[in-house]
C-alpha cells in the first residue's frame, strides 16, 4: 500500500472520529441561562400587578385610626399595574385568625368590593369604593375595622384583576363567598396585601 493511500485512510478516520464525538457530546446549558429560565418563569406566575397604602407597609402595623380603636375607617388603598384587558377589579379584605369558638372556619369578611372600574387607581380613606360593595362579617354592607378579640391577627387585602364584570343579583345580599364563586376561571392577575395589628388590651 503506498503513502497516499495510507494518508487518505488516515484522515478519514480522523473525520470519523471528529464526527462521532460531536455529535454525542451532551450539551449544558450554563448556570447563567438557567438561572434567567427560572427568573422568567416565576415572574409570569406572580405578575406585576400591586395593591398599596401610604397607611401602612406589607406585613407591617395598620394605625389604630383603621381600627376599632380608633375611628374605624377604611385605609387609602392603590392599584398599581393592573392587566391592560382586565374588565373589571374585585377588592377583598379578611382575616383568617379567628378563633374558631368563635367562628368555626376561622374567618372574618372585612370588605368586599367587585366592579371596580379597572382604570381605577386608588379607594381613598374613609370613602365609599367605585364600585359595588358586598356584605361583611357583621351582615351589613361596606368596611368593618379590624378589632382582633384576642392576639394579633393578620388583615389581607386581595386585589383580582378579572376578564368579566360580575353579574350577581340582590346586590345588598352579596357575600365573600358569592363573590369568589363568581368569578372564578375570570382571574387574570391578582396581588396581595397584609398588615397587622393587636390591641392594647390583649397585650396585658
């Protein structure tokens, strides 16, 4: 056998060699581009709607005004980011910290709002909402203040961003509940805030 073929043989081994590892090498991806993955993923799931107040931080102390110690008024609330196609808002406001001697599934209804125009940006303090407001925890209609009977209790304010107005008869009998139920499979976004609070006498 002469060198020329010795030399072709030799470089098409080389070839199929070179072909055979590139083409089982197992790609990874790195850890930046994971991470971006990840980063993109969780920020669809929570979205970037927000609800607000100049009255208190997340997680932080609601002033006594807001309370049943105080005057008893509703808090200033923002909207901030609402979807573009949203057709209406639904505000919702309870507290899941009952005792249950007192209410067996440990909830009480604050506030429940639904219709709210979604170009709405703000309920002011101590107004009646844009919108139609359902049946509290005491039975009547509008805002009732926290006034926890026994510790600290947690007070979440949920906004709902939904494709759909909500149409519910007997407006003046409308609960939470009624309210849920409706709008589900409309909800496109939703945001949360919660503030605290305790009173004195349960301190002692």
């Amino acid at each position: 056998m002469n060198k020329v073929s010795l030399i072709i043989i030799f470089v098409f081994l080389v070839g199929v060699g070179f072909y055979y590892f590139f083409s089982h090498k197992t790609i990874t991806p790195n850890s930046s581009t994971l991470k971006k993955s990840s980063v993109t993923i969780r920020q669809e799931k929570i979205g970037t709607m927000k609800i607000l107040s100049k009255a208190f931080a997340n997680k932080q102390s609601i002033p006594k005004q807001y309370t049943c110690d105080g005057k008893g008024i509703n808090p200033e609330v923002q909207f901030e980011a609402v979807p573009a196609e949203a057709k209406s808002l639904v505000l919702l406001m309870d507290d899941p910290d009952v005792p249950k001697n007192l209410k067996p599934d440990g909830v009480f209804d604050h506030w429940v709002v639904y219709n709210i125009d979604p170009t709405v940006k703000e309920i002011s303090e101590n107004s009646k909402p844009p919108g139609i407001e359902g049946l509290n925890g005491t039975g009547k209609l509008g805002f009732t203040p926290p006034c926890p009977p026994d510790r600290e209790h947690r007070y979440f304010f949920k906004l709902y961003a939904l494709s759909t107005m909500l149409d519910l008869n007997n407006p003046e009998r409308v609960t939470k509940d009624m309210v849920l139920q409706k709008m589900q499979r409309h909800i496109i976004e939703e945001a949360e805030l919660v503030g605290v609070y305790n009173r004195l006498q349960n301190q002692k």
